[in-house]
C-alpha cells in the first residue's frame, strides 16, 4: 500500500496518529504490501498501463491496493463517467470534461471507467486524453471499458469503435456490461487477453442486479475483475458477492458510490460527524468513499463528476486514515440513520 504522509497536524487524535506512522489496525481493510500473485503477472506486461502516454510522477501519491491476479497496484479511487461525461459534441462542456481528467491525473489517478452504454462519453474521454497529450502532459491511464451488445458477434467489433474513442491501443481492462450475453462474450474476452490484445477480464452488475446469475460466473470464470454497486447504504454485496471476490482473488470496482449523486444530496443537510473529522474527511464524499475503500474486497470506487472541485475531492480520500472495521460498523448506522 502507498502511503501518504501529510505533515502532522498540531494537534493529533490517537488514530490519526497511528494512522500517521503506518501502525494503525485497519482490521486488515487494506493490504500492507503486495501478495505473492504479483509474481503470476500475466504476459509479462501487467503492469505496465496501455495508454500510449508516459506514466506520470504524481505530486499526490494515493493509497493503492494490488489487483490480485497480478499484483498491479490500483490507486483505490477512480473516475466513472456515464451521465457526467455524455456532453456531445459542445466544446466548452469537453474542454470542461478534459479539465476533471487533467485534475483527476494531477492527484495520481489511474482508473477511468466507461461504456458503449454511456453516450458520448467514450469520445469526451479521447477527447480529453489527445488534449493532455497534445499538451505535454503525461497520464498513467488505467482504462477500464465495457463491451454492451446482446450479439455476441458483434463484440469484437464494438471493442474496435471504443478503443477508436478512447485513442488507445488496447484497453487494460474489458467488462461484459450487466452480463449482457456474457456466454458469448466471455471466451473472446479471454482469448484477446491471451493475445495480449487487453490485459484484465471482468463482469459487472449495479443495484443488486442479478446477483444470483453473478455469483455463478463469479466461480466458474477466469475472471480478474467484478464491478458491483457498494456504498455504506447499498451493502447487498457484503453478504456474498464481497467475500467470494476475496476467496476467488478478484479485484472489485465499486460503482454508484454516491447513488448518482442522491446519497451526497442527503447527507449534506447533516454536519460532518466526529468520525469523519477524525478521518480526515473534508465532507461527506470523502466520508462515503473512504467507508468503501476500506472494505478489505475493494479494490477501487468510482466515483463520476463533472467539476474538477469534486474529482480533487474524490481522489483526495484515497489516504490515509481509513476506517478500521468497527469504525465502518458505526459509520453504516450513522448513515443509514441520516439518510
Ligand atoms: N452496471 C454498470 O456497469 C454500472 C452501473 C452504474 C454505474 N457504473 C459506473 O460507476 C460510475 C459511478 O456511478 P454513477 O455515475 O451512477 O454515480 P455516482 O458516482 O454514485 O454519483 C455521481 C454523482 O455524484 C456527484 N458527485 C461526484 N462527486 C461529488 C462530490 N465530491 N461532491 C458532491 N457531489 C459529487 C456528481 O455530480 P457533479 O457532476 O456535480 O460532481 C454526480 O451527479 C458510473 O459513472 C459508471 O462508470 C457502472
């Protein structure tokens, strides 16, 4: 795990402190190293991101967790875009997309998730991505895209338009959207990995959607990733799907960490709680996040926004101190309580 080390605040609450030195006890929430499947890295090229620009040197080095098929690490917040990032072709509402993407590097993330689902967002991203580039400005991009049609034929060719989008040569992660034909996706997905032509093979759900069908393809795929919805109110996944990702050593994507943004619109009539300050917390998004992220299963949330304000936010809760276990206990009640 990286750790970012703040200067210390004069005065220090025991946790953050402990937190501080890297000796607090977060019930194992967060792995202190990476785990001997580092070594298994797939192809030789896993870690190493396919984006064509170099890996940045970030000022702000977030906590990470590894991927466990791998060992990568993964900065533990990531950028979501699907509504945030469907802006069509104005150049103004790109150019503010663009800048989100430049912030969200800047602070050291890696994972952007997108869909063929999502409108025009996969372009805003290439849109974003060539004007870094043009610009001198280095990323180190995780991309993590979807293949969505329910003609298993027409996979292939979809997964062409979207790294066409995205500008990149291949994409590191491809998920089967929602299980959508997953049967006759999946084979193809492992075999372009085979190939070398992307690096990590997942599936995903939202809502609690299909958590039956989920779990089966959980245990009987070589999956490297799941994504799911997780959120101190959506905790569905800690019953089953959570524990089987650790068992199965799968990386976990959390989306909907906010709700779409209407858990956020909740908790914003309340004060920050004693915790939260203790935490580190600069307002409630922080608050959710860091819950998430300290689930010992997850490896990444995220979160979408528009406004660079909010990225910085966002990415600013992957450090330290995270809620230990029965810290996350108090802030699921504290929250199902408030909203
Ligand atoms: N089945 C699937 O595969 C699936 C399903 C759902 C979602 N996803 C993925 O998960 C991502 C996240 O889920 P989501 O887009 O449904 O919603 P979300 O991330 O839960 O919430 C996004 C909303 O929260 C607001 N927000 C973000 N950061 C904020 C902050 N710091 N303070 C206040 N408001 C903030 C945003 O508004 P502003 O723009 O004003 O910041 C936006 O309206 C998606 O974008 C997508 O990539 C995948």
């Amino acid at each position: 795990m990286d750790v970012r080390r703040d200067a210390a605040p004069r005065q220090q609450t025991r946790r953050a402190w402990l937190a501080e030195q890297g000796t607090l006890v977060l019930s194992g929430t967060v792995a202190m190293s990476l785990p001997g499947r580092a070594a298994q890295a797939q192809g030789g090229g896993a870690t190493r991101p396919s984006s064509a620009a170099p890996i940045a040197t970030p000022r702000h080095s977030p906590v990470t967790k590894p991927i466990p098929s791998s060992g990568e690490p993964l900065p533990v917040v990531g950028l979501g875009t699907w509504i945030t990032f469907n802006v069509g072709n104005d150049p103004r509402a790109r150019d503010a997309c663009a800048e989100v993407v430049r912030a969200f590097f800047a602070r050291g993330g890696r994972v952007i998730d997108s869909s063929p689902m999502y409108g025009s967002s996969q372009p805003v991203i290439g849109h974003a991505l060539a004007k870094l580039s043009r610009a001198g400005e280095s990323a180190a991009l995780f991309s993590a895209e979807k293949v969505w049609t329910g003609d298993g034929a027409g996979g292939a060719q979809q997964i062409d338009v979207s790294r066409a989008h995205w500008g990149v040569p291949r994409f590191d992660l491809m998920q089967v959207h929602n299980l959508l034909a997953w049967e006759a996706h999946l084979p193809r997905l492992l075999a372009m990995k085979a190939e070398g032509k992307l690096r990590y093979v997942g599936i995903t759900t939202s809502e609690g959607r299909r958590h039956g069908e989920f779990e089966r393809v959980m245990r009987t795929q070589p999956l490297d990733f799941v994504q799911l919805t997780y959120n101190p109110v959506d905790r569905e996944a800690e019953r089953r799907l959570l524990p089987l990702a650790a068992e199965r050593g799968l990386a976990v994507l959390a989306n909907r960490p906010f709700r779409e943004g209407a858990l956020l619109d909740a908790l914003a009539r309340h004060p920050l709680p004693g915790w939260a300050v203790e935490l580190r917390c600069d307002g409630w998004a922080q608050a959710v996040l860091k819950f998430i992220v300290s689930h010992p299963a997850v490896t990444c949330a995220i979160p979408a926004t528009s406004q660079v304000a909010h990225v910085i936010q966002n990415v600013g809760a992957a450090r330290n101190p995270l809620p230990d276990a029965a810290l996350r206990a108090r802030i699921a009640a504290d929250v199902a309580r408030l909203v």
